[in-house]
C-alpha cells in the first residue's frame, strides 16, 4: 500500500502558507489540456504521492548544484547526481552566490550536508514506492556540483548500480585520481563507491553510450513498454540516434591527448574539459521525452569544432518536451546559433526545441542573462523553471517566462505518457508543500 506524506498541524500550515505567499505568486490556472485537467494536487498541501504508471522527475534543489531523482512508472528509482558545491555564502557582493542564498542558505544551518538532505527527499519519495533502494545512481562527471554529496547518499541509502564516465580505471582524458584539478574530490568519490560495493553488493559500470538497456526498469518493465532510457554520449563517445546501439567516438583517443597543464585546461589544448565528458541520456514514456545534457558545453570549437558535444548530441536526441538545462544555462551552452570563429555553428536547442526548459540554479549567474535573453527570443513559446533566482535574474528581459522558482520542481508525467503537469515544492521547511501548479503539458 502507497504511504501518503505524513501530515501536518493546522497551525503550522497556516504559517507556511502565508511564508509562500510572500515568496512566491499564486498558482496559474491549468492550461486546458483535454480531459481530466484538474490535478490532485492543492496549493500548501504536500505532493500527493506517487502511483504505479506514474513517470516522476524530480529536481531537488540544495543551492549546492544538481540532483535529479527519478521514478520510473514501475517503481524503478534512479538518480542523477548528488549536489556537493562547497561554495561558501559570505557577506553581500562576496560569493557569486550571495543572491540566491538571500531567500534561504541551507549551508549556514549547523551540520548542513547536501548529502544528507537529499537523502531525506529521496526517503520521503520511498514511502510511496515500497522501494528502499536507488536501483541507479547516475554521476555524470567529476565536479563537486554533481557528485560532492553522492558519498553522503551512499551512507544513508543502498544503490544497486553505480553508472560514471571513469570506471574501474578514470584515466581519461588523463589520470582523473592524481591529475586532475580536483583529484582529491574524484579520490574522494572513487573510494566512496568502491567502499559501498564491499558492503552492499553493489555493482559499478562505465556509462555505455548508445546502449537503450544499460538503465531499464527493474520492477514491472512488461506493464510499460513504452518507456526508455537511451544513453546518448559519454566522453565524446555519441550515439548515432539511429534506433542502434552504435557510438562514435568523437573526441581524441587518449593515446592521442595533448595538454600543456591538465590543471588548466585552455581552448587551444587538444583535450577535452570535463564538462565536454559528460554522460547524457534521453528518457522516453509514450509521446513524452526528457533530455538529461549533465554540463554538455560548446566552449572552444573554435579551435576544436568536436568540442560542441553539445549540438551533436542534440541531433541524436531529436525534440524533447522537457530539458533540464545544460550546464545550468552558463555561457557556451544551450546553443541557439552561435557561429565559431572558424564557421562551426552550435545550435543544440534548434535539435531539442524542449516546451519546457528546467535550471538547477546554484549561483546568482544561472542561467546567464545573456544565454536566457536570447534563448527567450529564440524559443518563444517555452517556458522556464528556476530552482533558485535572485533580484539580478529578475531583471532580465523576458522574465515573465519564468513560470514558477525557488523550490523543488517536479515533472509528473501522467500514466502512458500522454500528459504532464510540473509542481514547485516548498524546500527550506522540509514540507516540500506544493507551492505552484502548471499544466497540464500535451506531450509532443
């Protein structure tokens, strides 16, 4: 039996209610979408819980970096990153980072860890699922934005299967565990998987791309066969989006590696940046598609064009109804026609053309306002979600087109596909109530 969110005092949630009335404008109305519009769910309540055939995906927000935890509609769990940034809030004009945390700064509450925090969300998400383990965790590279918290999980909760860039050897494009800039946080990570696979029975693989069954579900996968997770590109090897199994590898072999300092990476070195090396997939239910880019980039295909990963991978993917958004919508990425001084043009978001564009925010230049200004004109009929924004954000042209921010967002993907609705949840009470509600989405 499916456990709901345990409840809350009247009181309390009077009091929370008026706190989400100061932070964030009432819910819109639902956007017609053809029969059974209206949704369970209600303004200051918690999220009501997950069903069996339901696809979630859920964006929690740390302001540390990215975690994205995803329920297939069996039951199957999976996620994507473990927010870790150790960047620090200090006082105002510090930390690019100082906007955002104005509403809400987890990091400065005492014995604070991302790790853990995400651990709690993803407890709460399996009492719905009777499924107490992360049947997959997905690390799509080696920043501390992604995995910094992964071994924090590990230690609270079982993975069946670890999926990274580098396993057993992370020794491209160099010796990740002693070259590396951060060769003391990947040391870290390595020997935090190593260590849960001797006591759990865990198992690790290298993100295998073109593969359509390296991620499947583990539960009841003849009830659903419509849904796929299709692993489109890791360390450059991109999958041909052809309907096989087959990836070309586009980057540099490593025999084949130059690089004046591997501590500094520039443009004109032939050798890719980690963000270049990211693990990127596509998930498929019925008529419904989300893209997954980790930090895909286009940076320095002037001098390299395979170094737009990014637009290559986004031809293999084809038009998505939901994006979350490359690189945190940064500078060289969620490329919009952009022309290389050598004549490349990078144009990912011609190929993804996503109805919805979702920011893991955790710095006060995420997206940039160049990239999302131009992106707005771009795609004019897409809407944005924010985890995090602050008064800088708020001042960008265009930013109406932000329809809801400053919490968990989740996607939910009604059963078969068909239809989805997406929810900003509340996410400095640990209530997670529903703050926003936009939808229902026709899949494409």
């Amino acid at each position: 039996m499916i456990k709901q969110m345990s409840c809350i005092s009247a009181t309390f949630l009077a009091c929370a209610m008026l706190l989400a009335s100061c932070e964030e404008k009432p819910a819109p109305t639902p956007t017609p979408g053809g029969d059974d519009n209206t949704p369970k769910e209600t303004v200051g309540q918690p999220l009501s819980a997950w069903t069996e055939g339901t696809l979630d995906i859920h964006f929690i927000n740390t302001t540390t970096g990215e975690c994205t935890f995803i329920i297939f509609p069996d039951g199957t769990q999976m996620m994507v990153d473990a927010a870790g940034s150790q960047a620090a809030t200090g006082p105002v004009g510090s930390t690019s980072n100082t906007g955002i945390r104005s509403r809400w700064d987890p990091t400065r509450e005492s014995g604070f860890s991302a790790g853990k925090y995400i651990a709690t969300y993803i407890n709460k998400c399996m009492e719905w699922t009777q499924n107490k383990s992360l049947d997959y965790v997905v690390a799509t590279h080696f920043h501390a934005d992604h995995i910094g918290g992964i071994a924090d999980v590990l230690d609270v909760l079982p993975a069946k299967k670890i999926l990274d860039r580098g396993w057993p050897d992370y020794n491209y494009p160099f010796d990740m565990l002693t070259k590396a800039s951060n060769s003391k946080l990947v040391s870290e990570y390595v020997k935090a998987v190593k260590s849960h696979i001797e006591k759990s029975g865990a198992t690790a693989e290298m993100f295998k791309a073109g593969s359509a069954d390296q991620i499947r579900m583990q539960h009841n996968a003849d009830a659903y066969p419509t849904f796929q997770v299709q692993n489109i590109a890791v360390n450059g090897n991109i999958w041909d989006g052809k309907g096989t199994t087959t990836a070309t590898a586009t980057f540099p072999a490593l025999s084949e590696i130059q690089v004046a300092n591997p501590k500094s990476i520039a443009n004109e070195d032939k050798c890719p940046e980690e963000n270049h090396c990211t693990t990127v997939f596509k998930l498929s239910y019925g008529k419904f598609d989300f893209f997954h880019g980790g930090d895909a980039q286009y940076d320095g295909c002037s001098s390299f064009a395979w170094k737009d990963m990014e637009t290559a991978v986004a031809i293999a993917s084809g038009a998505v109804d939901v994006m979350k958004a490359d690189h945190h919508g940064v500078n060289n990425t969620n490329g919009h026609g952009y022309v290389a001084k050598n004549g490349h043009v990078c144009e990912a978001m011609k190929y993804l053309n996503p109805r919805c564009w979702i920011i893991n925010s955790w710095t006060d230049g995420h997206p940039r306002q160049k990239v999302y200004e131009q992106l707005m004109d771009y795609l004019p009929g897409m809407d944005v979600f924010i985890t995090n924004t602050c008064s800088d954000m708020q001042a960008y042209a265009n930013f109406n087109r932000v329809k809801s921010s400053n919490g968990h967002i989740v996607v939910r993907v009604l059963p078969g596909g068909d239809k989805y609705y997406i929810y900003t949840l509340s996410d400095s009470d640990a209530l997670y109530r529903v703050k926003t509600i936009i939808g229902p989405y026709r899949s494409r």
